[in-house]
C-alpha cells in the first residue's frame, strides 16, 4: 500500500505539472535538465535514437518488479534496485529502476491484475499473458514501442527475435503497431526423467532406457519406502496437478502423453482441420495410462491435494526420488538438494521425444514488457534488452560482475525486465560450445561472456578445484542435461502461430478439464467419462470457440 500510494502521488503530480495534456512529451522535451542540457539536444537525441546512447542526466523509471525465492539468490547486499544488472545499467545508459510495486513470483499476476484494473500501471511492467496485454491496449494505457523496437534495439536483438520466425514479434502488434516486446521463449526441449541415483545404487536398480523402466523403479522406491518415515505413506512419481507444463515449470507428466502422441492443451492440426488437442484419442489413452499408474501406486497417491510449493518440498526435503523437469532443473529445485544433502546424486534420463509437428505454439507461454502511456522515454525498455541481451553477452570487457550472476544461479527475476532474449537454439549451441573446449578442441577465449561463465563454473566441478552448489548446478544443468538433449539428437520443432492470438481457453473450460482428467486418473470417474467431457467441453462453449479458430486460421 506504501508503494501504490507513492505512485499515485508521483501520478497525480505529473499530471499537475503538465495539465494531463497530450502534448506532455513535446513539452517536457523543449525544456532544459538540471546538467544544462537541452532535452533536444545532440546527448539526448542520440540517446533516444541508438541502443547504447547514453542519457546526459540520470533518466529513473518505474516497475513494478516481480520478486524471487531467497531475494532471487542475489549476493548478500545486493537489492532490486542496486545490483550488477541495475549497476551496469546506470553506468553505461545513466538509468536507474525504482520499484514502486512488488510482488513474489507466484502472486505477481493477481498484482498486475489490479494495477489494470486500477489503470495505476508504473512507467515499465511485465504482462504473463495476451489476454492482460490486449486490455492495455484497448484502454490504451500504454506506448507504441514501433519506433523504439527500429531505433534503440540493437542488429544482433532483432536478429535473436528473427530466429523464432515473424509471428513471435506480430503477438505483440495491434492494428500493426508494437504495442508490447514479447519474451523469446527459448526451447528448452522435452522434460527429461529425474531419478534418484543414489537410491537406485542402494537397491540394485540399472538405469532406465524406457518410460516403463522408470515406472518399474519408481515402484521399487515405493515398495521400498525409500525417503519415508514412519507413518508417512511413500511418494512415488511427483505429479502437478496441471499435468501438463509450460516452460518455466516441473512436475509435470508432459513425457507420459508424448508416449501417446498427445498434445493436451494445445490447437492442434490433425485430418486436415484443427482440434483442440485434450479432446483427441490420444489423449484419451494417455489418461488411461496415467490412471493406470496411479491405480498401481506409481504416481503420488496425494498429487490431487498438493500445492505447487509442496512439490517442490517434497524434492528439496528428500521424500520423493522422481519426477519429470526441464534441463534447467538442477537449478531449481536440486541446487537446494545438493546444498542440503550432497549424497542425493539426482541424474536426469531422456527417455521420451516430444510429440509430433502437428501443434501449435501458444501464446501463453509469452511474457510481454509494455511502457506506461506518457512515459517520457519509451525507448529505455529496448535499450535495457539490448544491454543485457546483447552487449554484455557478445561485447563488453567490463561485465564480469553481470555475467558471474549466471554461475551464481541468480534467479532472472533479479533483472529490472523479467525476461530473457536470446537465440531460438542458444540452449544447445551453448553447450556445444562448452564441451568443445572441455574437450580440447577449442579455445576458451573464442566463447561469448555467458559460455565463460558456464564453462569456468563446470570445469570447476569437474577438476575438484570447487564443489559450491553453483557450481554443481551448471554442471550438472548445461554439461549432464543438456547434453543427453544434443547427445539424443533433438531437434527443436519449428513453431507456428494461430494467426487469431486470442484463442485461449476459456477459464471455464479449463477448470472443466483439469477437474474431468484429475477424477479420471484417480478413479474416480471410468475412462469412458472422458467422451462426457469432450461433449461438455464442446456444449460450454467449445464448439463456438473452435469454429472461429477454424475460421481464422488454414490448417496444414
């Protein structure tokens, strides 16, 4: 409350002084700053018209800032406001972010709900979603950032967002105007299977080449209570209940439906029209299997009950040996493991390719970086991206301190923008990169400021010399899991757009799917309910909304 009604003094203020008129830019621009420096003279020009131009004066913005777990890992002393990301910042473009809104990871999206509703948004925010986005723009609360994205954004940025194809950058255009920078979703490949090594050395067990390998040593864990105390019933497969994940989450069973050529959640093109893929025979059977597994004991047999953190505690306090997560995930939630409890060798195994080309990209996925209507200088969100994504990673000499962050396992919402831009493949290549030189057939010096930090902390790791859990983390994240993605041959699909970016699920029909499959996996209703669900999802709406998705869009 202290921060919002800071903000709305500062609101009302701006608004006093300048009359709320339209014409409050071209005014403030023909005054003079407190240095003497003309706002339309050469320094100011070049700084709102080039990536790197730095302002003569400090020019200050607001955010409203989403928070991490453990302060975002930041070394001790550093803030939101004043660390290496913001520090650097300051010394090279003369900004500087003051957070006037705050909010924890997993409550961030309530707060910008209320801040749209309100229409109280700070200088610069971050939308999760289009359907957020679209209400800004209709009641146009924020810049057209079309002149900003061509002058102030460096050639390698727009070569990163070239790299996704053009229907990355169209979702964040209105009437043709950019009204919001969209997030490049790297690909982060299939899940991979999480396993509990050390337990499987205790039992006897070999390392798994299938899902129903997996299955089989997730019971032997079961039967054998491994992680368990007295009174506790065991684990087994640690299940989300959204059973499908986007691409910041774990926990879910996303592999279980790939078996199935499933893409639950997902518009798919399938016998030349597209379909909604959670009502397909595929998915079908793969919750058939799913409820196959819980019957028998292999998926938690409390999954329906748990909240997102509890999963998460689950892996971290050594009650579980298995779950599925991205290739990131010794970063979150093993690093913690490991700095806990060392022994828990936690190994990954790529067991399950993704399901077909048939599906579409969603939206959903996509954070979008928007700048309050009337803010003086919306340039500064391109030129922050350009800085951070570019200039410290391929250029500069004297960002250590910015790239170190990395090895440190900084969560990447201690940045002013949470986001991340870089190549649709940068993933792999990454790692291709760092075992080149791990392997001796390149040189350390020819790799970018990120694969340095990457490639110091793992051959850290692997020489003895430092054990610290960062260390472990990039190990084990970009050398061990990555790896068994470039080792498989994974191919990163080539995504495709709906044209019509508004053909999200109703939340209605969402909560009537998630309800209608957790019952089906725990029994609770017979398999052939799913046929129910699917007239239920078509008679609430559904069918309308696949009409217009047909309409709008060729299927291939």
């Amino acid at each position: 409350m202290k921060y919002k009604m800071f903000f709305l003094a500062l609101a009302a203020g701006v608004c006093l002084l300048s009359g709320c008129s339209g014409n409050t830019v071209k005014q403030i621009k023909t005054q003079t700053g407190s240095a003497g420096y003309k706002k339309d003279s050469e320094q100011w020009i070049n700084a709102a018209e080039t990536p790197y131009g730095k302002y003569p004066e400090l020019v200050t913005y607001t955010l409203g800032q989403m928070s991490g777990a453990n302060n975002s890992n930041l070394p001790e002393g550093n803030t939101y406001e004043d660390n290496a990301y913001t520090r650097y910042l300051r010394k090279m473009l003369n900004i500087q972010n003051e957070n006037v809104y705050m909010e924890s990871e997993d409550r961030y999206d309530n707060l910008v709900n209320i801040l749209v509703q309100d229409q109280t948004i700070p200088d610069v925010l971050v939308v999760s979603n289009r359907e957020t986005l679209k209400e800004l723009v209709d009641n146009n609360l924020v810049e057209d950032l079309t002149e900003a994205y061509e002058n102030c954004t460096s050639d390698k940025i727009k070569e990163m967002f070239d790299s996704y194809g053009g229907d990355l950058l169209e979702a964040g255009k209105f009437d043709g105007k950019l009204m919001a920078i969209p997030e490049t979703v790297v690909d982060h490949g299939p899940c991979l299977m999480w396993l509990r090594k050390d337990w499987m050395d205790q039992l006897g067990l070999e390392d798994p080449k299938t899902l129903e390998d997996a299955y089989d040593i997730i019971d032997e864990f079961v039967k054998n209570r491994m992680g368990t105390e007295e009174g506790e019933t065991p684990v087994g497969l640690v299940c989300d209940t959204d059973l499908v994940g986007t691409t910041s989450s774990s926990y879910s069973v996303d592999p279980v439906f790939d078996s199935f050529g499933a893409s639950p959640k997902r518009w798919i093109s399938q016998n030349g029209e597209i379909t909604y893929g959670s009502l397909t025979e595929e998915t079908k059977e793969a919750l058939k299997c799913l409820s196959e597994l819980y019957k028998r004991g292999t998926i938690d047999q409390n999954f329906a009950l748990r909240a997102q953190n509890n999963l998460r505690d689950l892996v971290v306090n050594g009650q579980c040996g298995a779950f599925f997560g991205l290739w990131w995930t010794p970063n979150n939630p093993l690093v913690d493991v490991y700095e806990k409890d060392p022994s828990a060798d936690w190994q990954p195994y790529y067991l399950q390719a993704p399901s077909g080309e048939n599906k579409y990209a969603s939206f959903r996925d996509n954070k979008y970086v928007v700048v309050r209507k009337g803010y003086e200088h919306p340039e500064i969100v391109m030129k922050i991206i350009s800085v951070l994504f570019d200039y410290t990673r391929y250029e500069a000499d004297d960002a250590d301190e910015v790239n170190e962050y990395f090895a440190l396992n900084v969560d990447p919402t201690a940045r002013p923008l949470v986001i991340n831009v870089d190549f649709y493949e940068a993933t792999y290549q990454i790692t291709r990169d760092i075992r080149e030189v791990l392997f001796g057939s390149r040189k350390e010096d020819s790799l970018t400021a990120i694969e340095q930090s990457y490639y110091e902390a793992s051959n850290n790791y692997l020489r003895g010399t430092s054990r610290t859990a960062e260390d472990w983390a990039a190990y084990k994240s970009r050398i061990s899991a990555v790896g068994l993605l470039v080792d498989g041959n994974y191919t990163p699909p080539v995504r495709k757009y709906l044209d019509d970016t508004d053909g999200e699920i109703p939340q209605s029909l969402q909560q009537l799917e998630k309800n209608s499959f957790i019952q089906i996996i725990m029994g609770e209703k017979p398999i052939s309910y799913f046929d129910t669900f699917v007239q239920e999802w078509y008679r609430q709406g559904g069918e309308e909304l696949t009409e217009h998705i047909r309409n709008s869009n060729p299927a291939e």
